[in-house]
C-alpha cells in the first residue's frame, strides 16, 4: 500500500489508506429500522419513572484503605439523576451506607416502582474476591465478588458490612420481577492489573488491601442464589468500572479525584449519551458514551464493562439534555480550567517556569506526570512510561504537549468519538504494527495528527497530495489506518482526531509548522484560540511504545 509522506523520523512512519466505508443505502436502511424501534422506546422511557441510589465510600476502618473520590461519586450521579427528573433519589455515603441502611433503601424503592421505571443503582468504593463456600463450584475461578462498606473488617461483626454478588442478584432479583429497569454501576474493582505497567505512585486503587477473612459472620444465600447469572436478567444492565482482572484508580478530573466511570455516568444521564438527540438513553449509547470518556480520562489503562448487551438495545432511561450553548459553556470551562500537574523527582523545579496551564506540585499523589530526572524517564501515574532520557532541556516540551493534551482529552470526554485500538490496549513492541479506527463522527470534516513522546506534532489529514480530502464527508466512514512502531522515540503516542463543522485552515496551516518540538511550545493555546467559536469533536487515542509492558 502507497504511504503517506510523514516529516521527519516518526515512530508511528508507515500511514496508509485502508478506509472502510458503509454504503448510503445499508446506512439510510439501518437508521429507519433504529428510528422506528427508537420512537416507541422513547415513548416508553419518557413515560416511566426515574429512581435512584447512590453509594459512596472513601471512609474506612483505618486510613490504609481510604479513598477520595467516591463520596463524590454518588453526589455527582445524584445530582444528574435529580436534573434528569427522578422521582426519588436516595444517597449513602460511608457510615450511613451500611449494609441493611442499603438494603432497606433497596426494597423501599422497588416497593415503589412500577413495571417499565428504571433504577439506577450505583457503588463506589473497594470491591474485593472471596472464596466461594466449599461444594457450590460456581464461579470459573472458584472467588465470589463483593462490595466493601465503610465498616467492614476481616473478623468478627464487620465482616456483615460487604455485599457479595449472590446477594446482589437476589436483591435485584426482586426489581426483575416486577419488570422494573435496573442499571446497576460498580465502580470499584476486585482485583487485578493493568494493560501497561505503571509506578502509579500515589494512586488510590478501588480494589483495598484488607487481608484475608479469618472469623466470617455472613451467611450467604442459599446455593441456588450462586447460580445466577447477568444473563437471567431481561431487566438489569450491569456497568462494571472494569473486567474483573483489571484495576479500577481515582484519577484526578477538573481538578478532583474521581472514577472515572462514575464521573461519565453522570455525564451520560445528563444527556451526554444521547447521540441520535430523541431524549432517551439505550444501552448501546451508554456503551459507546463511557468506554471512550473513560478511556480519555485514565489513558485507557480502564475499560468498562456493559452486560448483558442486547441486540434491541431498549432504552434505559430518558434524559432532558442541555441545549447547545449550555453544552459549549460547560465543554469551555471544563477543558480551560484542566491544569498539567508535574511532580519532580532529583531535578528542579525552575526547569518547567513559566509554562502555561502546568503546575508543579510536590507529593506524587497529586500529578499527572512523574520526571525522574536523574534518569530521564517520564511517567504518566496511571498510563505508565510516556518518555525516556528526557533532560532538563526536553522536559519542557513533554509538559506543553501534556498540557495540550488535557485540554484535548477533557473535551473528548464531554463528546468522545468512536476511537480504538483493535490489537489492544497494551504496549507495542519495537517493530510490531498498530491498528487504528475511528469513526462515529457528527461533523464532516477530519483533522489528524500525531504528538510523539518528545512533543512534535506529525500532521497527516488533509494531505494537501490528497486532492478532496479536506471537504470528504467522513461521517458515514469509519477511518482505519496501520502504522509502524519504527524509530526512536519511544513512549507515548497520541493520535488526535478533531472533527469539525467547517475546514479548519488555521489550524492545518499551524499544525503543519509545528515539526520539532520548540516549535511546538503554543499547541494548546493554538487549539483553543481556533477552536473556540466552532463546532467540533475530539477523540485521542494512546498508543504506547517500546520495550516492556
């Protein structure tokens, strides 16, 4: 396949043309049959009732354990569920949040419901395994799941205050039959690692170091309970943070800690997730919405989980939504105020002075990026190695290019694009060949461009050889291009894909003479100044390089 001329020695160096394309005919096919099934499922959500309960725990026995940023979970979903329209929204937080404080809230809602409504049911906070009883033989790994309250211990009457999975499905077992709706979100984890290695030094893991249970006072349901399964439910969708071999962090957006999951869950019953605009929520909207904000959030070291997924893919609930200005207000102030933190280790702090939206801090808990000085190496907390043999001289253009890229990806999050990497999440190898595909754009017009680990820019759409390219429609395409992991250097990647309303010259004309990195240095402030009064949508995707994990 013919390249595409790439200035300058690039990592990702061989682009080529492998475009998949819908037919209009397939497509306008397609969408009458959603638009049909649509109607009647709004029809239906915006009839039905809207509930809520949100748990959130950072308080534990101890401080070992505690966390920042689930309480604030379950205030923020709250809060979306009340701006939705809920009739009732019931929230726990730590020490209220105790087991039959849960439960009681549990059944008095579902007591209340009617078949048709929809529950949401959130948790934040640790999940963990435990041992399934002996003789029952459910589970593949022989562990049960379960959700940690704020007094649990290992021994004696704390050992009450967890929920394991069996009880979960028994409890939702009683909105099941009654028809009702449930979408159940844990943002927590259970155990588990990471796509690509991280220091992650600082960072709160939602899956807690308590030891094992050596005096446990729970009995659990009968067996009969551990045989069920998402898939027994026609009622309930599951929204897990993560798979359950995977780890959940707090990560820092607009300045607090947070899930991530629950942060765009709240975002989605604000409206966010309402793609097609008809004022209701399926579940394949819901999948798409979280798993590209997540990811933009955590460097999509995080994949959410939707079970079971249904080929009607009814709605779950319905959403009132924001009006245009008030989406490009909220997008404006959310990306602007996102400031870069830097924590030093063995260098100065003078080295990075003076650059705009980047704050060095001290205690590693609180950064984005880590800079080992002494050995060059640059750490993104929860991404992992972003760069290598970075200087007091190169350092300042790996922080600008972070910078530019938490005002990118705060904004892809409000409106991500279909973007990913079928070969996986991981690090790429040193000769190996990356897959991407982007699609699910809502304006016609692609800018693509790359910002390597050392902070250039290698801009690739519009190719000026390409005749057409600049005004092609791409919203009915979804973009797929391999690229080379080839010379040094190795690291972080970011493939930025803006899809706007109208050609954007400006930005091609600056992009194109950004080709080193000093050159570089008003990326973000070129990207906001542009941008500023258009129509657009951003989606990043990471792409790590070189050796190891």
């Amino acid at each position: 396949m013919k390249q595409r001329s790439v200035t300058g020695p690039s990592i990702l160096a061989a682009l080529s043309p492998c475009y998949a394309y819908r037919s209009v005919k397939a497509v306008m096919a397609m969408a009458l049959v959603v638009l049909i099934g649509s109607l009647a499922g709004v029809a239906r959500a915006q009839a039905a009732s809207l509930y809520g309960l949100t748990i959130g725990v950072d308080d534990y026995i101890g401080v070992q354990n505690d966390l920042e940023g689930a309480v604030r979970d379950a205030e923020d979903i709250a809060d979306a569920l009340r701006s939705a329209g809920a009739k009732e929204v019931v929230t726990l937080l730590d020490r209220k949040a105790s087991k039959k404080a849960i439960e009681a809230a549990w059944n008095a809602i579902v007591a209340k419901a009617k078949a048709g409504d929809t529950i949401v049911f959130s948790y934040a906070g640790h999940g963990s395994q435990e041992n399934e009883p002996a003789g029952r033989g459910d589970e593949e790994d022989g562990m049960n799941e379960n959700f940690l309250l704020a007094g649990y211990e290992v021994k004696g009457p704390g050992t009450l205050q967890r929920i394991v999975d069996d009880e979960i499905f028994l409890w939702l077992k009683r909105a099941e039959d009654k028809k009702v709706r449930v979408v159940f979100v844990a943002d927590s984890c259970h155990s588990g690692t990471m796509h690509r290695s991280a220091r992650a030094e600082g960072v709160k893991f939602r899956s807690g170091n308590f030891g094992k249970l050596i005096e446990d006072r729970l009995v659990l349901p009968l067996a009969d309970a551990s045989k069920l399964s998402e898939q027994d439910y026609q009622n309930v969708t599951f929204v897990g943070a993560t798979s359950e071999d995977q780890l959940t962090p707090e990560v820092s957006i607009q300045g607090e800690k947070r899930g991530a999951l629950s942060w765009a869950l709240a975002r989605a019953i604000e409206g966010r997730a309402d793609f097609n605009g008809n004022g209701e929520v399926t579940q394949l909207e819901l999948l798409g919405f979280v798993v590209n904000a997540v990811h933009a959030h955590v460097e999509s070291q995080q994949t959410p989980q939707i079970r079971p997924l249904r080929a009607n893919s009814e709605a779950l609930f319905a959403v009132r939504g924001l009006t245009r200005s008030e989406t490009e207000r909220k997008d404006r102030k959310a990306a602007d105020s996102e400031t870069l933190h830097v924590a030093i280790d063995g260098g100065k702090a003078s080295a990075l002075s003076g650059l705009p939206a980047i704050k060095v801090v001290s205690a590693k808990s609180d950064a984005d990026l880590i800079w080992y000085a002494k050995t060059g190496k640059v750490d993104h907390v929860v991404g992992g190695t972003v760069a290598e043999n970075v200087g007091a001289g190169e350092m300042p253009a790996v922080a600008v290019k972070w910078a530019a890229l938490k005002w990118l990806k705060a904004r892809a999050a409000l409106a991500p694009i279909d973007g990913s990497l079928p070969k996986g999440n991981g690090r790429y190898q040193i000769g190996g060949t990356v897959e991407v595909a982007i699609g699910g754009a809502r304006y016609p017009h692609l800018t693509l461009f790359n910002l390597p680990p050392d902070g250039r820019v290698e801009f690739f759409i519009p190719d000026p050889q390409r005749k057409g390219e600049a005004k092609k429609d791409w919203r009915r395409t979804t973009l797929q291009e391999k690229f080379k992991v080839a010379d040094p250097p190795y690291g972080a990647e970011h493939l930025v894909a803006i899809f706007s309303a109208e050609v954007l010259d400006d930005l091609h004309a600056a992009l194109r003479m950004m080709r080193t990195a000093n050159k570089a240095a008003a990326l973000r402030t070129t990207l906001e100044e542009v941008l500023k009064s258009k129509d657009f949508q951003v989606g990043v995707l990471d792409i790590y390089t070189g050796s190891g994990k």
